[in-house]
C-alpha cells in the first residue's frame, strides 16, 4: 500500500509539473515512479514525450541562437540584407522575443537611410552636374557640397568641386562664402547646428585655407555628435525599459516607454511597431465587448457597464481598451470605476494627452488587487471637462 502511495503521488506531482512545462523535473517523478512500478506504461510514455519534447526545444534553442549569431555579425560586417534574413528568421522561431524584432526595425531604417541616402545623392549630383555643364560654377559647388552630406568624402564630388573652384571667378567665390557664411550664422542664432554645420562645410570648401568654417566645424561637430549621443542613449534607455515591461506583459507601461521613445527619434519605426503590436495582442484576446457603437457621455455624466464577472483564472493581467474622441481636446480626463453590484472596488483616473481628437487608451486594471480579488460586474466611466464619444471598450487578457 505505501509503495501504491508513493508511486501514485510521484505521478500526481510529474503530471502538475509536466501542466508546467517544468519537463526536467517532471521526467525526474516519472523515472521515480517506476521505480515502484518498472511496468508502468503511462510514466514510460510520458518519459518518451518529454524527452521528443526536450530535444524540440534543444533545437529551437539551437536554431534561435545561430539566427541571432549570423545576424549580429552582418549587422557588423554591414551586410544589412543578410542581417535582417536571420533576425526575422530568429523572430518566426521566437515570436514573443523582443530583441530580434528590435534589431531586424533598426536594420530596416538603416537599409532605408541607405536608400534615401543614395537617392539624395543622385538628385544633388544631378543638379550639380547641370550647373556644371552650364557654367553656374558657385551653384555647382553648393549642389555638390550637398550630394556630400549623403555620401561624406566622395571623390566624384570632391574632384567635381575642386575643378569648380578652379573655374570660377574670384568675386563669385567672394560671394558664395560669404553667403555660406551669413546661412551659418543664421542656423546657430536659431539654435540649428546640424544646419549650421552644413553651411560652415560650404564655406570651407569654397575657400579651404581659411581657418574660421575650419574652427566652425570643429566646434559645433562635437556639439551635434554629443547631441546625436545623448538622444541615442536616452532612445536606448527607453526602448529596454519598453522591452522589460513587453517581456513581462505589463503592456499599459510599455506603450507609455515606447511612444517616449518614438517623440524622442520620429524617424525610428520600432517604437510604433511595437505600440501596433501590443494592440493587435489584447485585441485578440478580447474577453467581453462593452462598447461596439458609438455612444456619448456628456461632462459631469456617468455611464456604468455591466458585464458577467471575469473568470478569476484570466482576470490576473487584465485591460480595458477604449477608443474615445473629446470634445475638449485640451483639457480633459475621465474616471474608469468599477465594481460589484452597489459596491464600488477601485477606480484609475485616465487624463486626456491632449491635442488629439481621438484617442487610443489601454489601462490596466489588473494592477489594482480588488480587480482580482472581487467578481466585479460593471465598469463606469465618468467624463469630466469635455464630453466623450466612446466608440469602442473591451475587457480584454494580457496573457
């Protein structure tokens, strides 16, 4: 009898651990219990499955691990086509990783730069070919000076300028500089260094031995690199403490990161890509609708919801989604209340970011204990400082 209790027993805790996914552990109870009981089919089996299973997730490991490896190299080599192959490729096998999603949008941009870059180029050799041919000497010089911003120490520009230069009169040189110089000045009294910077390069191309862009250049150089450095890592801080709280589900937080991040570097798609998907993932997992037409709540009105109590085993990474316009754009919140029957159980005040005439929110009301602890059967929303139109609301699952 106490070997039939230690066999059934170690079998009960492989099966919860096995539910788990802790395999290891599990085939350690299984093994275990045939030891009480060598002829147990159920644990043989289950041994055989954990073991397939193991190897599967051994090659997935596998497979994930040497994607990211010949990705990081090429991004390294700069082979950028390659790179973005295997972080996609690493992305198809780990989809919920946040890492390769994050470089394979980081090499898209810089493939991207690559092209405008080059199209930028063409355009400005173009142009200044065209003022070349026709003898627009100064003019050919700025067009060129400008195909160099997107190609920096190209010799076609470079010898295009220098042949300028030696064409043109001394008075139109005279007059070009000092234009380019004027621009320069005009760009760092309005705080545009980048611009700024661009016009003193101008200026030193077209008189190369003065010393004044010279200096220019180097000054106001460290000043837009240290800039450059600074909004990076402050990208950067964003963007993994947006990936933490994506990685750990708490997507309210990881929205709020991301869309810093974006304001912080518009041209970067990741952050948006990231905000899309997040929004795409609760809406799959939608649990009750409460809003689908359009509906209005005047200022200083409630409007209460109800619903049949979440099931309390997905009610633990909860969130209401709202789509809403205000009337008052620039001043404006709302309360999101909710509760069983007469009670109330909590509420999160939500403020309108303001400027937007409709509004996207995703507010995580699992993050207050009485969400979970209590059946709550409604949800109201009560307007303050503007009417809202609220054209959709759901409950929906983080997990």
């Amino acid at each position: 009898i106490s070997d039939q209790k230690s066999y059934a027993e170690l079998k009960t805790q492989a099966d919860e651990l096995f539910e788990s996914s802790k395999y290891e552990q599990a085939k350690e109870k299984y093994e275990q219990s045939l030891t009480f009981n060598p002829e147990d089919t159920y644990s043989t089996e289950k041994i055989t499955e954990i073991n397939n299973l193991l190897e599967a997730i051994a090659e997935k490991e596998n497979n994930y691990s040497n994607a990211i490896s010949i990705a990081d190299k090429a991004l390294k080599d700069k082979e950028y086509n390659l790179a973005l192959e295997n972080y996609n490729l690493a992305s198809s096998i780990k989809p919920d990783e946040a890492y390769p999603k994050n470089k394979s949008s980081e090499v898209q941009n810089i493939i991207k730069d690559l092209e405008a870059k080059q199209l930028a180029y063409e355009e400005n050799i173009a142009t200044a070919d065209s003022k070349f041919n026709n003898e627009n000497y100064s003019q050919a010089i700025e067009a060129y000076q400008e195909a160099l911003k997107f190609k920096p120490n190209d010799k076609y520009a470079v010898n295009r300028i220098a042949e300028a230069r030696n064409l043109i009169s001394e008075s139109e040189i005279n007059e070009a500089y000092e234009n380019a110089v004027a621009s320069a000045y005009f760009h760092e009294e309005n705080n545009d260094l980048s611009k700024a910077l661009d016009s003193w390069k101008i200026a030193s191309n077209l008189k190369p031995n003065e010393a004044l862009p010279k200096s220019k250049i180097t000054e106001l150089g460290a000043i837009v690199a240290a800039e450059k450095r600074k909004i990076q890592e402050a990208y950067d801080k964003l963007i993994a403490e947006a990936d933490r709280n994506y990685n750990s589900k708490v997507f309210d937080q990881a929205i709020e990161k991301y869309e810093e991040a974006g304001k912080l570097k518009p041209e970067e798609n990741y952050p948006s890509d990231m905000i899309a998907q997040i929004r795409k993932y609760i809406a799959e997992r939608a649990i009750v609708d409460l809003v689908t037409l359009p509906m209005t709540i005047k200022s200083g009105d409630e409007k209460r919801f109800s619903f049949k109590p979440v099931d309390m085993r997905v009610r633990r990474n909860n969130y209401v989604t709202l789509t809403m316009r205000f009337a008052n754009t620039e001043s404006s919140r709302f309360f999101l209340n909710y509760g069983l029957d007469n009670q109330k159980s909590g509420g999160i005040v939500v403020r309108n970011p303001g400027g937007k005439e409709e509004s996207q929110f995703i507010i995580r009301v699992s993050s207050q204990d009485r969400w979970y602890r209590v059946d709550n059967n409604w949800i109201s929303i009560y307007a303050e400082g503007s009417d809202l139109e609220i054209t959709h609301m759901r409950i929906s699952s983080g997990d």
